[in-house]
C-alpha cells in the first residue's frame, strides 16, 4: 500500500490531481489482492491413519471408514487450539489438493469438520484409494501436509 501512495504521489506531481486519482483507482486492486494463506506448522509428531477398512479389504457398497490420530488432538474446524486438527478423507485422489488453498469438498474430498472420527461413504463397484489429510481450524492443509498412507480397497 505503500507503493501505492508514493506512485500517488508522483503522479500528482507530474499529472495532476485527477490524473494521480484515477492511477490510485488502476492500481488499488493489484495492492489489495490476497495473498494466499499462512498455512500452519504441523504439529511435532502428528501422524493420521485409517484404521478400518484394511488396506487391500473387499467391502460392500456402503464402507464404514474409521480414522485415527497421533499426536494431534482432533477438533472441530474453527477450533485453534495448538497442536490441533480435523480430519479431510481423499477417495481415488491421484494427489494431494493444492497446498496454497483450503482443502476442497466435493464428491473426492470429505470434510469432517465437526471432528468426526468415522462415516460410513458409499462408493460404487471396483478399485478405489482413501487416504486422510489433516487439515487446520481454516480447513488449510499443514506445513507439511499431515497424511495418511493411502489405501485400496475393492469394492463388490
């Protein structure tokens, strides 16, 4: 924003008044643009993990899938607490979502915001892959992210 007023100022010097006005109109926007969120130190030693299903499991439609966590206590997102953290389960994700934005959630990326600890998904006929991010208060993926190793199961 500094920036900004100094180019203001210039300009009022060599333009004029309505001149610098209308480039602190041009320029406003490009000072005022969000930069991308602080993401959060991991907490030391945090590991997550999908204790059920198994890795390589055959299961119905309907697959009752518990989480589980080490040294993070699990929260409800908006919930700051320091060493703290929710749960995001990634099924058939091919890579982690962008570390710069919060976590989607859509049909690949359940939220459990309300520190939920397992749900029960339906998934369709054939080979699918879950694996857990923990995301922070601001459903942000940590520094660096907090995932599990990722899973196949088979659904029959």
């Amino acid at each position: 924003m500094r920036a900004v007023s100094i180019l203001a100022a210039a300009l009022m010097v060599g333009c004029g008044f309505a001149g610098a006005q209308e480039a602190m109109k041009a320029a406003a926007p490009m000072a005022m643009k969000a930069l991308p969120a602080a993401r959060e130190k991991a907490p030391h030693g945090a590991k997550v993990f999908i204790e059920s299903p198994k890795n390589g499991a055959t299961v119905g439609q309907d697959v009752t899938v518990k989480f589980g966590a080490s040294g993070v206590e699990i929260k409800p997102a908006g919930d700051a607490t320091p060493n703290s953290g929710h749960h995001h389960l990634l099924i058939d994700g091919k890579e982690l979502p962008p570390l710069d934005a919060p976590i989607p959630n859509d049909a690949t990326h359940k939220h459990y915001g309300k520190g939920q600890t397992e749900d029960t998904i339906h998934l369709e006929p054939g080979t699918h892959t879950l694996q857990l991010e923990l995301g922070d208060a601001k459903h942000l993926s940590f520094d660096p992210p907090v995932v599990s190793k990722k899973i196949t199961i088979h659904v029959k």
